[in-house]
C-alpha cells in the first residue's frame, strides 16, 4: 500500500498555470480555488468528478492526494455505508427498496475534497430510477463519520 502511494503521489506533472495532470487520477484542470477533473482510479465502474479546493494554482497538493489515495484504498466501504444510510432512509419511508436495488440505484459520481479536509460526497441517480427516487444524495464526511446528509 505504501508503494502505491508513493508512486502514484509524486507523479505531478505541470501542463500549464491552470492545468494539472494527478497520476494515476488524470488531467484537472484549476477554476475558482478548484482543481477539478472527470477522472479514473477512483471508482471501480466508472469516472467520478473530483475537485480538490486550494487557496490558490500553485498550492502543494501532496498532501491532499495522499488523502485521496486513502480514500480510494476505503472506497469500497465507504459506498457500502453510504447505501445502507440510502437504503435505511427508504426504510422510514415506506418507499422500502433492497440493497441491492439500491446499488443499482445510485452511485457515487462526485467527490470533493475541501481545504479543512472534510469530503463532500454526492449519489446520483442512475438515468432509469423511478421519479420518486431521481434526485442527489449528498453527504460530508469528516475523517471516516459521516456529519451532514440531505436525507434523514
């Protein structure tokens, strides 16, 4: 694990003031105190939009994609808890759908790691949920707790 992280942290390559490529995340590009890209090494099945807030461009960001790396070697837990908390939330609801239904449901598609290191996490509806299902399900992380949701 600690190979992985030194190999892929270090590999920070300057294309131009406002744009980056992350190894092993790909290009992002710097808007509005944000470094932002679609990219890959995230998620298993699919692109995730990651942002990562700074002060400003030339922010050392080794520490923060080491945080991002922790996160990826968490991932599968992480979505595990936020379904059940999906899932649970149907539950009170009376809108009761599987787990499994609600994997199918849902999937992480952002994620943003904000200056005082706590995430912002959103779950978006696949393109065939039912209209009742079909909106964003937000969440703020700090170290592993789970602090704010847009669900109860």
């Amino acid at each position: 694990m600690f190979k992985f992280l030194i190999d892929s942290i270090i590999k920070l390559f300057i294309i131009s003031p406002k744009l980056k490529v992350i190894e092993p995340f790909g290009e992002m590009k710097y808007i509005n105190n944000e470094w932002f890209g679609s990219v890959e090494g995230i998620s298993p099945d699919h692109k995730i939009e990651l942002s990562i807030c700074v002060n400003n461009p030339d922010d050392d960001l080794t520490e923060k994609v080491l945080l991002i790396n922790e996160f990826v070697q968490d991932y599968d837990l992480i979505v595990l808890n936020l379904y059940t908390l999906i899932f649970e939330h149907y539950k009170k609801l009376k809108l009761e759908k599987t787990e499994e239904e609600i994997e199918k449901m849902y999937f992480l598609s952002a994620l943003s790691l904000q200056k005082d290191h706590s995430w912002w996490l959103v779950m978006e509806p696949a393109y065939n949920v039912e209209s009742i299902y079909n909106y964003f399900i937000r969440f703020t992380i700090i170290g592993r707790e789970i602090v704010w949701k847009n669900i109860n």
